[in-house]
C-alpha cells in the first residue's frame, strides 16, 4: 500500500467514534482523539464560553471553546480528505495528517476567559500556549501513545513562531489552519450565527470544501470558482462583528473587564501566569479572591450592571489622538485625566475605575488567498471580487469606534455633552 492509499485508507476507516453536534450532527473521531478530549485539560475548554460576555446580549450565545474544537478538528478532516483525493495533491505522510487533525483538534486549547479580547495586554498568545501544551505531561503523552502523532509536528503547525523550512508538508498544514478560508471561521462563522439566533455567519461549506486548490510550496489556493466563498466569508464576518462580536453592549463588558485586568497586571496585583488554564468560573473565583477595588468592574460585568456609553463615535486611524489613546498606558492616563475633568461637576470623585475609554484592536480581514484560473495565478483582489483593499479598509474603519463609558448613576448627568467630554480628551469636534 502506498503513502498515499495509506492516508486515504486512514481517513475514511479509522475515525469512528461518533460525538453528537448541533451544528454538523455527527463528528466521527478516531480512539486516539477520543483520549486526547478526555483529558483533564482539554475539557476545560468545556467552561470557556466561545464568544465571552455576548451571551449579555444574544441569550443562545453559551456555547463553548470544546463545541468550537470539535467543529474545526471536522472541516479539517474534510478539507484534508478533499485535498488528499486530488491528482495534484502535493506528498503527504500519515504521520503529517495525524498530526494535523489533533492540531485542528487541540488549537485553542491554549485559550483562557475572554483572551481574543485581550490581546493588547501583555499576555501570551494562545497559540504559544496551546503549542507548549501539547509538549507537556499528560497531553504529549496521549498525543504520542494513542494518537501515534508526534507532539513537537502538532505544536509547529498550530504555533507559527516555531520556525520550520517554507517548503515542508507542516506549511501546507499551517496554511490549512490559519488563512483566508480556514476550518477555523467555516466553524466559528457558523456556530456563532447558529447559537446567536442571527442569520449573517452561515456558509457552504460543501462548495468552500471542494474549491480548495493545493501548490506546488505548499500553499493552498483556490479556483475560480472559489472567490464566491471567500466573499461570503468576509461579509458575513463584516456582519458577524458589526451585530455581534463588537454589539456596543459587548464591548462595554469587554473594555470594563480588559481595564479590570490592566490595572491588576500593571499593578503586579496578578500575575499572567495565574490567567493561563483558567476557566469562566476559576477566572470571576480568582477575582472575587483578591481585595482589589478594579475587580469591581468584573464583578459588575457579571451580575451585568454595566457602564453608560456617554461618547460613541468613529475610530479614525488618520487621527493622532486617537492613535495614541490605542497604547494601553496612554489610555490609562487619559482615563485617569479625564476622571479629574468630570470631578468638577459631579457632588462624589470617580475613582479611576469609573471613567474607561473603549477602542477596538484593529480586525483582520484576509485577502491574500491565491486564485487559480485558465490563465495561472492571481492573487484574490485581481480576481474579479468585489472585496478590493479599498472596500476592506472602509470595513473596518465603519467597524471600528471609539467609546467612553461612565457607571449609570453618573452618565446621566452629561448627557447631551459628548462634545466636551470629547475636548476633555483633545478629540476633534465633530
């Protein structure tokens, strides 16, 4: 039996252990995986909300980082087969493939509470997490012994710090992975419309799937066929963030828990280690343990008494001030500056938890994906998309805002004044 017939013969006969699943019905995994979802570590991801505070706003929104997993670990069994039944289908090892689907398996296993929300604080990556997870105890060990995978493949194609040759088989995985069409937004697009109740992330997979073309570095691309997909993709994540991910409301519990957490590691109050392998529960006990009056603003988030939004306005990138007040430090400052401003007016001081300035990091939408026609390769904006760079920046710049919020007892009394809280923080005039 060939490589090749060999992996095929692997993909079709040696996942059968069914896991039942709201959105794709039956995900078959093999015994080995089995191990690896039992493991202590792995069910965490069980208590890890998926999408954080939206369930505030969306009720549905409850599911968790292991229904997320589950989901990415079956497109990728999908897309590799779809990629393993082509003529043009570059080398594989069945070794490779093992170790790819428990990386599409185990990739956010390095998550913690709300970490996509807090990629400004100093904080490790969860890929590098995840990565140095997968070569630890009880984990490498299930990924060796009954995975038969090699730990240090697994860690390599899901963390992409670790250097490998631009022309290996771990390329093609990590390019799976990680990309414009990716098993990872094919299902969170998907999971996060279908328990949000909203209709903007659904996508086709089946035609995503089998529009996958495969180079000769390793690369994937896609035919011409494919551009279809990747528009879907990229409106409907357009959507996604504008009704759900950034819904004002979510972003307030964010930026009142990301402010929480800022003024608690700046202040040596926790240590980042103590976040890593956290669940939802541990991470609102570890705050409620510590006497610490910023962690108020968690508290708060989770009995949901959250601030007023009293500044709502376009985050303008061509804007100095507004540039500046995305550095952390910065914007401590100028909450911290504006507090003593709005103290003139008010009978009690804010403490300088009670003013926080809101700024979304700026959001990625892929458009490198090659595009394979009757005349060769383009790359995806020069393939008759309607998606040029022009209409991805104007995306996000209509996505992104700035906001100040005050706690509700005080954000009444300047309404109708967004204008001078906005001198207050050398912002132009409207």
């Amino acid at each position: 039996m060939t490589q090749h017939e060999r992996i095929l013969n692997h993909l079709e006969r040696d996942y059968t252990e069914p896991v039942r699943d709201p959105l794709w019905k039956h995900i078959y995994l093999s015994k080995g995986l089995i191990r690896v979802i039992d493991s202590c570590r792995f069910q965490q991801l069980n208590r890890i909300k998926q999408l954080g505070p939206s369930f505030l706003v969306y009720p549905g929104a409850t599911h968790t980082r292991l229904n997320h997993s589950l989901g990415v670990f079956h497109i990728a069994r999908r897309m590799i087969r779809a990629l393993a039944m082509r003529s043009d289908c570059p080398p594989l090892t069945l070794d490779g493939v093992k170790a790819f689907l428990t990386a599409s398996l185990v990739h956010d296993l390095g998550h913690f509470p709300y970490a996509h929300s807090l990629k400004e604080l100093p904080l490790k990556d969860h890929e590098k997490l995840t990565g140095e997870q997968c070569l630890e105890g009880d984990l490498r060990h299930r990924i060796a012994d009954d995975v038969e995978a090699d730990p240090a493949i697994v860690a390599a194609i899901v963390d992409e710090s670790i250097e490998i040759s631009e022309r290996d088989e771990i390329a093609l995985y990590r390019s799976i992975l990680s990309g414009t069409l990716d098993p990872d937004k094919l299902d969170y697009l998907n999971r996060d419309a279908y328990f949000c109740g909203v209709p903007y992330g659904i996508q086709d997979l089946d035609f995503a799937v089998h529009r996958i073309v495969p180079m000769p570095d390793y690369r994937l691309a896609l035919d011409l066929h494919g551009v279809s997909a990747v528009e879907n993709i990229l409106f409907s994540k357009y959507l996604m963030y504008r009704t759900v991910y950034w819904h004002r409301t979510v972003r307030v519990a964010t930026a009142m828990i990301k402010r929480a957490l800022y003024l608690a590691l700046t202040e040596s109050v926790i240590r980042p280690e103590e976040l890593y392998g956290l669940d939802d529960e541990l991470f609102f006990a570890r705050c409620r343990s510590e006497r610490f009056p910023a962690f108020r603003l968690i508290e708060n988030v989770a009995s949901r008494r959250l601030y007023k939004v009293v500044l709502d306005r376009p985050f303008d990138p061509e804007n100095s001030e507004m540039v500046r007040l995305g550095d952390l430090s910065y914007r401590n400052a100028a909450e911290q500056s504006l507090a003593d401003s709005l103290n003139t007016r008010l009978s009690r001081r804010l403490d300088r938890t009670e003013v926080v300035i809101d700024i979304p990091e700026p959001v990625s939408f892929e458009i490198s994906m090659p595009i394979v026609d009757e005349h060769g390769v383009v790359d995806y904006p020069n393939a008759g998309t309607v998606f040029t760079p022009q209409v991805i920046h104007d995306f996000t710049r209509t996505l992104r805002r700035i906001r100040v919020m005050l706690p509700v007892d005080i954000a009444g009394t300047f309404d109708g004044q967004a204008e001078e809280i906005a001198r207050s923080l050398k912002l132009p005039a409207r």
